[in-house]
C-alpha cells in the first residue's frame, strides 16, 4: 500500500513548502472530514498544535476545511500530542489533529489524526483520505446552512492535567522529591510542570519559554544534556525531558546519568509484573530496542515482541494482541490503561510512583539491566535530480553485506530511512563494542559518499 502523504508518523515536512502548506492542509481536512462522516449529527473535530510558529499557517486552514465540510471545530491550542487523543474521546469528537512536528526542529511541521477512539489512523484509512483528496471538492462540501462552527476549549489544559494526575496511585504524593523537567519549548510547557508541582514535587522548569522558534533547540528529549546537567546542579533526585509534543520521555538519574525508553520500559514491566499489572506476560517493542532489555525481561518470564520502527505499530500489535505496556527506545511509552498513544508525561508519573514506592535513590531503580553494546546514527541526505536512494546504490549494499558477515551471529544490524525526515538510521548491535563502532561508521560514509 503506497501513500504520498502520510509518513509513519502522520503528514510532516518543510513548513509552507508542499506538502505543509495552507493549501494542503485545507484538503487534508476537507478529505478527513468527509473520511469520518457517519451519520446526520453535528460532527465535531478537536484541533491541538504544540508551539511552532508555523502553527498559526496551519491551524486556520485546517479549521476552514473542516468548517467546508459541516464540522464543528474545537480550539485547544498548544497541547501534547496524547491530551488531543484523550480529548477526542472525552469530547465524543468524530475526529481529533495535532499539529505538530514532534521531535523535529521548528521549520518542520505535521498533520496527525486520531479516530474517534482516540487512535492513530492505519494505513488504510490514511490512504483512504489521500485517495478523496483529488476528488471534486464540491462532491466534499456542505451547504451554506450547514457550515461548521469554531470555538475555543478554555479549560482544555485542567482537564488534562487532571486526567494525568489521576493515573498516579491513590494517596501516593511527590512530597520530598526534587525533579528537574524540560518541556523542550513545546506542548507540555504548561502542563508538565503542573501536575509535577500539584503532585507535591519541587519542580525545577527548563524549556518552558517557546517562542515559536526554539522548540526542541538544545533542550528536550533528543538534546538532553542540559537537563543532565540541571539535575546535578540542583542536587535534583531525578530529570525528564519531554519532546515538542510530548510523546517521548528520556530521564535521568541523580548523578545526571541518561535513562533511555529501554531501561523505563523494563522498569516499569518488572514492577507491573510484580503488581500482577501486565495483562499478559508480554512488552511490545521495535526492532530498535536493545537486546540487553529482551534478555532481562526472558528472566522475567516476559517476552519481547518486536514491531516496524514506530509507536503506531506498537499500539496496534498491543490492541491486537490484548497487550497492555509497550513503546520504543526513543521514548515513546505506550500504557494502554491510560492513554491510546505515547505519554512522556503519564509514563514519568508511573515511575515516579515507583521510585517514591521503593524509596530509594533513583540510580538505584533505573538501570534495571546491562544493555549490550549498540551504536546508532542518522545520515541526514540531500538528493540531486536523478541521483537513487543511497540504500539502492551498489557500494552501500555492498557496505551494508559486508558488515553483516563481519557482526555474523553475534549481533543485529538494521538500517532504515526515516519515515518522517531525510534520514536513515543506521544501528548495530553485538558483543564487540569497537567493531559495532566500526561498522557503523563504515557504513555512514558509504551512505554520505553515495548522497554526495
């Protein structure tokens, strides 16, 4: 199944050049509108954006279309990704969209959609919608007395923030406990600070200053280290950093050490499995994750099973499955008993109660098992007209057959372009550190050579 549009992760590209421009989005919403139409009520769409600038192009057009269409639009404003989820079905919406980028810098952009029940669309739907856009738009639009309407949720951000609060354990508080949260300039910079300090916790704000431009510059779940250092600074228990729409979590212990979605995962599989919590002995995962972890929940007696590269296709193997915990490396945390997608914001909240549990230091909790070595880069690429894919060239083929002889049974190689930027991710894993490291840089160069 082939679509144009639609990435692994929604729409998403350079903002106002195709296909993030005010002219495709209107078409976007005006195909998805008519997608979800089922049956003669006042259909309804919630709208959410994080804190891009380019979010003030995007956000209107998408309400015009959705109005063209006969849907009732709801505002909310800047707002993680999993809050438009859960406002979706809390509102009875026929449709829910976030705009937002995720992790990307802020001159990108993106379109995500939620069904009714609060879901990622599959693949079929999502080719469905591309399918109506060259359709004849008046087949598409509704009359002048059934336009749609617009208007903003004003208390959207308390009712997050208690549907949030109200997964962390009963009579269980924060009190005592210093956290340091980065919010990356993004969706949660409000909302993630709140809850910390409604909890009880003493919280230390970074990355709560968007202004349009530096969402995920220098800070939040894919640059780290300044919330590494501000818990060592501030004699912090503990650090969580979000990205630009809040789906991912990255942490930190007391001494500033990382905890990737890995380590969090086994943590909170262990303590859920204890509880008798899971509902299966089962984590769901991608082939990103570290070997190291699946060795460590076997001991459990929990298996780890192994999906495509993105939290859609976790959550669907998890609804298939019966599965209730899963996620990915980079963060995203999928509790099914809370939330139909990754909530870097519920998922600190679950370790949290754990650490307050056991009272113990948080390096204590964290590092639950021994990832075995492992290497990743990305190769970000330009192509020139006419020029293939790196990975269809003959020399990165050949690069790419010639280190998987060398890694043999001992270790994994995966590499993979990026559905969602110019990239590809190029990861090993083995028993060997130096020859992982090797491999991978071999491999990069023959990647930026064939690019060039």
């Amino acid at each position: 199944m082939t679509r144009k549009l639609f990435g692994t992760d929604g729409i998403r590209g350079r903002a106002n050049v195709e296909p993030m421009t005010a002219e495709t989005a209107l078409k976007v919403a005006t195909a998805a509108a008519a997608q979800f139409r089922r049956g003669d009520h006042r259909h309804l769409v919630v709208i959410g954006k994080d804190t891009r600038l380019s979010g003030y192009l995007l956000e209107p057009a998408l309400t015009a279309g959705f109005i063209g269409a006969g849907m009732d639009v709801i505002l909310v404003g800047p707002m993680p990704t999993p809050a438009i989820a859960m406002l979706t079905r809390s509102l009875r919406a026929d449709l829910g969209v976030m705009i937002s980028a995720s992790h990307n810098p802020f001159e990108d952009n993106g379109i995500k959609l939620f069904g009714p029940d609060g879901y990622k669309l599959s693949d079929e739907v999502e080719k469905a919608i591309e399918d109506r856009i060259v359709l004849p738009p008046d087949d598409q639009l509704a009359p002048p007395a059934k336009l749609g309407r617009a208007r903003r949720l004003d208390d959207a951000s308390g009712r997050y923030i208690e549907y949030a609060k109200n997964t962390f354990p009963k009579g269980l508080r924060l009190d005592g406990l210093k956290v340091v949260v980065d919010c990356a300039n993004g969706a949660a910079y409000k909302v993630a600070p709140a809850v910390l300090w409604e909890l009880g916790a003493d919280v230390i704000s970074i990355g709560v200053a968007p202004d349009g431009l530096n969402i995920n510059k220098g800070c939040g779940a894919t640059a780290t280290d300044v919330m590494q250092q501000a818990v060592v600074a501030h004699g912090a228990h503990l650090g969580l950093s979000l990205d630009g729409d809040a789906d991912r979590l990255i942490m930190a212990d007391e001494t500033g050490r990382q905890i990737d979605g890995d380590q969090l995962m086994a943590m909170i599989a262990r303590d859920w499995s204890a509880g008798g919590r899971l509902a299966q002995p089962a984590v769901v995962a991608t082939v990103m994750s570290n070997l190291g972890m699946e060795r460590f929940l076997g001991g459990l007696g929990i298996e780890l099973i192994r999906t495509a590269v993105g939290d859609r296709y976790v959550v669907e193997t998890m609804r298939e499955r019966g599965f209730n915990l899963g996620g990915e490396q980079s963060g995203h945390i999928v509790m099914s008993d809370y939330a139909t997608t990754g909530d870097g914001l519920i998922a600190a909240l679950q370790v949290l109660a754990v650490i307050q549990q056991a009272g113990r230091r948080s390096s204590e909790v964290f590092r639950v098992f021994e990832p075995m070595p492992q290497r990743l880069r990305s190769v970000r690429f330009t192509l020139a007209a006419g020029v293939a894919s790196p990975l269809e060239q003959a020399p990165v083929k050949d690069a790419i057959a010639a280190a998987e002889a060398r890694l043999g049974k001992d270790g994994r190689l995966l590499i993979r372009k990026s559905g969602t930027e110019p990239v590809i991710r190029v990861m090993a894993e083995g028993e060997d550190a130096a020859l992982i490291e090797t491999l991978v840089g071999e491999i990069c160069a023959s990647i930026e050579h064939a690019a060039a």
